[in-house]
C-alpha cells in the first residue's frame, strides 16, 4: 500500500495545489480523480492504477494530503511495519473505508490518517469531466527539452503564461512578447501536426508535471486544449489543462 500512496502524494499532491483526492475502487481498477480551479487556470487530475488495489475498493475521498506526506516520510514506518486501510459499518453501510492506520512492528509509534466519506467526498469534489478533444500535435518531450523550458521560465520569471506554436515542423514555446522582454526556443522538432492559434498554458502547473519522475506524452489541439500523460510505473497519471487567456 505505501508505493501507492506515495504515487497519490508524488502526481497528485505534487501539482502544489491539490490536497484532496477521490477514489474509486472496484475490483477491476482503483482511480484518483482531483481537479483545481482558481477561476482562471483549471487543471484536471485522472490516475488510473495499472493493478487494481483491493484494499482501497469503494468510494471514499483523501483529504488533507499534506498530513499522510508527512507521515510516510517517517522512517519509523518502515517494510516490517503496518499500514492497513480500516473499515466500519457508518450509516447503515457495511465495510466502510474509514481512515489508513500506521504501525510500527513493536506497536510503540502509530498514526491514523481519517479518510473522507462517499458522501462528504461526493458534496466536496464534483467531478470534473473533460470531453475529449481532436489533438493536432502529439510528442514525448525529451529530457533537454524539458531542461531548456525550466531555463527560459526562469529567464522569464515574471510570466504566469507562454504559448505554442507550430513553424516549419517544429512545436515552438514563447513566453512575454516584443513590446518588453521575451524569449522562444524550439520544444520538440518534426511535429506531424499543426497549431494555428497561439494559446496560453500556465507555466506553474506544465513545469510541475513536467518535473515529475516517468515518461511523458504531450497532445495539444488547436482547440483550445492540452493533456499530458506521464507513467509512474504503478499508474498512468492524466492531466487536462484548458486554454487561458493571458
């Protein structure tokens, strides 16, 4: 169970703004839904588990993900340790996942991490649906391409947005414009596809994906629209990020 939640902390909460999570478990896939919204910028979270984790069957919600990092980072609780999902009958329902119980072997240091109910989880995190879009341009972007972008964000600190574009085959990233400082490079060379219109992409939230450990697919449509896939090993981890305007 630790290896899974430690993905849940790394993809989910690693956005820097997500502390809560939904689960939904059947005995054929576990997923983690989240989403964040500040009005302007949305980025929606889908994990799918690539085995399924019977212990985390049902619905339920992980609130206050910050608390459980701190607590796996506790070396206390190591491979001869427990961490066992406890459930309860609550409300007239049987066999309810209630909260995630730590353990050392010789029981002399414990915690209990209280999960979110069904319903509570239901009422606090809506369920964002993205509908799908036609992706115009698909790559996995390479390592250096990934380091040039972390340079020219930094070189461009002040701006929350850049934009793409597409020229001659090559997918292009620009960030300020000609009237103050600027910059551009070249993302990823021999793209099939075609981006006619320059849209923006939070800076915060792509480098904060792109930062995270596994192989990565980028799809960006002409629409409006972008999806990143990244592989932890354990999940494929989803993000949706619509268009903003600067």
């Amino acid at each position: 169970m630790k290896d899974y939640l430690h993905d849940i902390i790394t993809y989910a909460h690693g956005l820097g703004v997500i502390d809560l999570v939904k689960i939904n478990g059947t005995d054929t896939e576990t997923e983690v839904t989240s989403y964040y919204s500040d009005g302007q910028t949305v980025v929606i979270v889908n994990g799918m588990f690539k085995t399924p984790m019977t212990e985390f069957k049902g619905t339920f919600g992980m609130p206050n993900l910050s608390k459980l990092k701190t607590i796996l980072s506790f070396d206390d609780y190591d491979n001869e340790s427990k961490i066992d999902l406890i459930r309860e009958d609550r409300d007239g329902e049987q066999d309810v996942p209630v909260r995630i119980h730590f353990e050392t072997a010789n029981k002399d240091f414990i915690n209990d991490y209280r999960l979110m109910s069904k319903s509570l989880i239901n009422d606090k995190l809506k369920k964002a649906v993205f509908t799908g879009a036609t992706w115009n341009v698909e790559f996995e972007p390479t390592v250096s391409a990934i380091g040039r972008l972390k340079k020219q964000a930094q070189a461009n600190s002040e701006e929350l947005v850049f934009n793409t574009r597409t020229e001659n085959g090559d997918l292009k990233i620009y960030f300020g414009d000609f009237s103050s400082h600027s910059g551009n490079f070249v993302f990823h060379s021999g793209v099939t596809g075609t981006l006619s219109r320059a849209w923006n992409w939070p800076v915060k939230f792509f480098l904060a994906i792109m930062d995270m450990p596994g192989n990565k697919i980028i799809r960006l449509a002409d629409a409006g629209a972008a999806e990143i896939v990244v592989d932890s090993g354990l999940a494929t981890w989803t993000y949706y990020l619509p268009a903003q305007a600067k």
